[in-house]
C-alpha cells in the first residue's frame, strides 16, 4: 500500500510545482497525510517533497516548517527527525519568528535518542548564533547538556558554548530599542562596515567546503602526489581541487561554453561545495590528472590544478578518433591528447601532434611527447606543453591542431606487418582546440556566498555592463553566462524559479582561479525593450584576476 501512498506523493509535488498558487491546499494535504500511518518510505517521501517545495516556492517556507516540526514530535524515524533538525536548524533563523521553533527542538533534547538529541544541539547552536534576542536563553538550554549521557552531545554542546562566547549575550530591549553595554572580549567583530561573526561562531554556519565524499578523495589525492612529503601542514586550502564529474563537451558552433572540470584535477584549491556532489563522488575515484603524474618529464611540472572535461576533437566516426584533456598548472598548461585507432589494418607509429598557437605572446611550446605505438581499439596518448607567460594577462586562445604519424600496414587478423617496416608520414588534421580564461576557474563552493562576499574586500571589485544581444530568454543567457566564467551558482541562483515576465534574475557565483585565489560573482539578468542586459560585479583579493573573468563575457 505504501508504494501506491508514494506515488501519489509524487504526483502531489509535481502538480504543486506545475500551480504553485495552490500551495497552501497541497501542502496542507501533504502535511495531513505525513501524521498518518505509514512505513518510512512513505514519510520519507512527503518530507522529501515538503522540502522541495519549501526551496522552490518560498511562500511555502514558514508553514512547512511548524507543519514537520509538528511531525517530529510523534516521529518514530530517528533519520527523519535528523534531517528535520538539521532543516529546521538552516532555515529556522531566518524566519520572521525564529523564537518559535526552541520549544520544538529542545522537546528533542528531552525526550529523544542520542542521535537525535545531538542533531538538536546543533540546531539551537545556530539559533544562537544567528538571533541575538534568545542567544542567552538557548545558551542556558545548551549548558543542560554538557552533563547527558552520550559524550557525543555533550561534545556538541561544548563547542557550540565555546564558539558562542565570544557573541553578546545581551538581549535588546524591546520597548526601548537599547542593548546593555557587551562585556569586554564579547564584541562582534566588524569587517568593512559589516558586522562580522567571530570565526568559532560562523564555523557552526558554514558546512564544509566540500563533501565528505569529495574531501576523502582530496586527501587521497593529496597523499598520492607527494603531499605528505613536502613538510606543509594539512589544511584544506591545501588539498587538490575536486569538482564534479561533467560529460564531456562536444564541438558546437552554437555556444562557446568552456568545459568544467572533469571529476578533479590536482592543485591547491579547495573542493566541490556542499553535499551537492554526494552521488557523483560515490562512484569510483578517477584522478584525471593520472596520466601527467605517469610521466616524470611532465610531473616535474609541479601539481596539476585541474582537469577540464574532455573536448572532442574529431567525430566519433572517423578513422581517427581525438580527444583532447586540458590539464592546468601554475605556470604551464598540459594538452593531453587522446587517440583511437579504428583501422584494423593500420599500426600508427611515433604520434604527435603538431600545435599552431594564435597567442605566441601568452603561450610558449616546450616539450611534445609522442606515443610511440597505437594499434587498433586500444586508445594511446601523446602529449604538448604549453608554457605561459605570467606577465600577460590570461585571455581566450584558439590552436590549429595537426596530428602527425607513420602508418604500418598489418595482417588484421595476426598483427603481423606487411609490406614496409618503416611505413609511410601521414598527417590528419583535427578540429581547432580553445583555450579560455575559464579553463583556469575551478568550480568549488567557498561556503556561505553571503559571508564569504561580505567578508571579501572591495577595493580590487570590477563593475562591468553587457548588452547580450545574441539571446533572447533568460533561461539561454542564464546558462551561458555561467559557462563564460565556468564558475559555481550558488544559493540556487542556476535556476529560474520565478515566472514573472520580465523581472530581473540575481545569479551567485563562486570559484577558485589558478594559483588558489577564491573568486565571488554576483551578477543581475535582465531581458529590457527585447535586449538582454547583464550586470556584473566579480569581487577577489586580485585585480587582475577580476580583469580577466570579467572580460570571459563576450
């Protein structure tokens, strides 16, 4: 019967989300039927989609949240009552009476399992943090922790007193609209005209940089490549970069989007934000950046930063089939050129490809690495490095590739050579290769965008204004403004949720440039009298490197 319910709950989120004006009678129905009996399946469902609608329709926030709070007081699931904690703990906050849900979770703290109660203090920690007006009473409720019997909460409960003591616990006067003096040591911090959280307090707020999944594979990455050698304490900033796995990108005369990384290079960059990337990193742990470490001429290069997708070079269909791997370095870039042979009477001997650069000014080539056998079906590699100029600014490049190589006739059958040993030259000329500034953003997250921009110096921002003239929709613009810079969406801004014709779109953006340098965007899409208006403000430690990602719209 459950799994008839969840079909049902499936097909109530899809027809909420297709007429988001009758919310309040479908989540309301949604929220009768989660006090029913029913397996956890079932409830795991309609909390599921209760949440969905809470993010895409925001109207829907404050009642989702008291209708599974009032779920959680009968709930028998300890995995759903974690979940709800943790939600109600993130969006709680913001409400416009956070005060309210306290009685809610510290129930929890009485009356639950030890996992649940350790979920719970971490929900009243972030109530704390964030609303100054119950800060000391959640305080007085979190020292009743510091003697339960699970030295997991306990813990808990130690670090978020300790990260909340240097906050004010003073409570502001309602009818006055006056605060008592802080006591000496309890002042907020204050950081380019914001009022700044201390750095043990915010770090209850910010999730890790990256998931779990994907900071086992930094470290992995990090040992296998000499990390652990070098002598430098273990930080995250020091970890390689870890992105999410994208398909690769394909030649296409429509769109000049610059692929993302491909499930992760090495380099000094943080990681893949939040738990966004859980599924992808589940699967086994590739480093694309394997086959420079493989060679010693190339891994005397230094780490590699990242690895952008594969670029296909030449149809699937032809004799030859190549792709082409960008992998970034500090001061040099590696062109790892992959080629499949698909002639069974050919052996192709002694490849290498031929790179003619339209930027001699910017890149230099100075070594070529050739592969020296390719047979039928079995896929080989040859290699070009790029060196860059460091003075030059990064700006977009386009290179006429060319591959050269000798052609042995075989015997298909036993792989024997017929005829001469020595072959014949043979050059196969190949799809023009781009190089853009894009290539050297990371997509990481850099945790809370809001924080991260307030907390980021504005004396270096550039300002720039675009008039898009070759898109018509927003949803076009949206997603090809975010591949000119090949950086992160943040806070949901990748995706339209409104349809009011139109208003303008706010769209976040985070990523690292090469040589670990974090990179914020904040940028504002609007279709005006037919033209497609995008205003762009992109915010580092680094002018230059605010040059160049601004000047990737074109």
């Amino acid at each position: 019967a459950d799994e008839f319910k969840v079909v049902v709950v499936t097909a109530i989120r899809q027809l909420c989300l297709k007429y988001p004006q009758k919310h309040r009678v479908l989540v309301g129905f949604l929220a009768a039927t989660l006090r029913e009996e029913g397996g956890f399946e079932f409830k795991k469902a309609i909390t599921d989609s209760i949440v969905e609608l809470m993010h895409a329709i925001p109207e829907t926030k404050e009642s989702s949240l008291l209708h599974l709070c009032e779920f959680i007081e009968d709930c028998e699931f300890t995995a759903l009552s974690t979940q709800i904690l943790h939600l109600i703990g993130s969006l709680g906050p913001t409400t416009q009476a956070p005060a309210r849900y306290i009685r809610f979770i510290y129930n929890r703290v009485i009356l639950e399992n030890a996992q649940v109660r350790a979920a719970s203090i971490s929900a009243l920690s972030r109530f704390a943090s964030q609303v100054p007006g119950i800060r000391r009473s959640v305080c007085v409720l979190l020292s009743r922790s510091l003697l339960d019997e699970d030295d997991e909460v306990r813990d808990r409960a130690t670090v978020a007193l300790a990260a909340l003591d240097g906050l004010d616990l003073t409570v502001m006067d309602e009818e006055e609209g006056l605060k008592e003096p802080a006591l000496p040591g309890e002042e907020e911090e204050e950081e380019n005209g914001v009022n700044v959280m201390p750095e043990k307090a915010a770090m209850m707020l910010e999730p890790l940089p990256m998931s779990f999944a994907h900071l086992e594979k930094a470290v992995k990455l990090y040992a296998a490549h000499g990390g652990v050698e070098d002598g430098q304490p273990l930080s995250i900033n020091a970890l390689p970069v870890v992105e999410e796995p994208v398909e690769p990108v394909k030649k296409d005369g429509l769109t000049n989007a610059s692929p993302s990384a491909a499930g992760g290079g090495g380099g000094s960059g943080g990681g893949s934000g939040g738990s966004g990337g859980g599924l992808a990193a589940e699967a086994e742990v590739v480093d694309a950046a394997a086959a420079v470490y493989a060679i010693p001429e190339l891994g005397e290069l230094g780490r590699v930063f990242r690895s952008c997708a594969p670029v296909e070079l030449t149809e699937s269909e032809t004799e030859y089939v190549v792709t082409c791997v960008k992998h970034i370095l500090d001061e040099h870039v590696v062109l790892q050129f992959d080629v499949t042979n698909t002639i069974a009477e050919q052996r192709l001997v002694d490849l290498s490809m031929k790179v003619e650069n339209s930027e001699p000014e910017l890149y230099d080539e100075i070594l070529s690495i050739k592969c020296d056998k390719l047979v039928y079906g079995v896929p080989g590699s040859c290699f070009t490095v790029l060196a860059r100029n460091p003075e030059a600014p990064i700006s977009h490049a386009s290179f006429n590739c060319e591959l050269e190589f000798r052609v042995v006739e075989v015997d298909p059958d036993t792989g024997d050579i017929e005829g001469d040993e020595d072959g014949f030259e043979e050059n196969y000329p190949v799809e023009t290769l781009d190089l853009n500034t894009a290539d050297y953003m990371a997509k990481v997250s850099l945790g809370d965008f809001r924080r991260a921009w307030e907390t980021t110096s504005s004396d270096c921002d550039v300002d720039e204004k675009f008039a898009l003239q070759q898109f018509k929709k927003l949803e076009d613009a949206l997603e090809n403004v975010i591949d000119f810079l090949g950086m992160q969406p943040c806070d949901g801004s990748g995706k339209i949720n409104h349809a009011k014709k139109g208003a303008p779109h706010p769209l976040y953006l985070s990523g690292k440039f090469v040589g670990n340098v974090p990179v914020l965007v904040r940028a504002m899409l609007q279709l005006t009298d037919g033209t497609m208006i995008l205003r762009i403000c992109v915010r580092s430690q680094d002018e230059a490197v605010n040059r160049m990602v601004a000047d990737c719209i074109r």
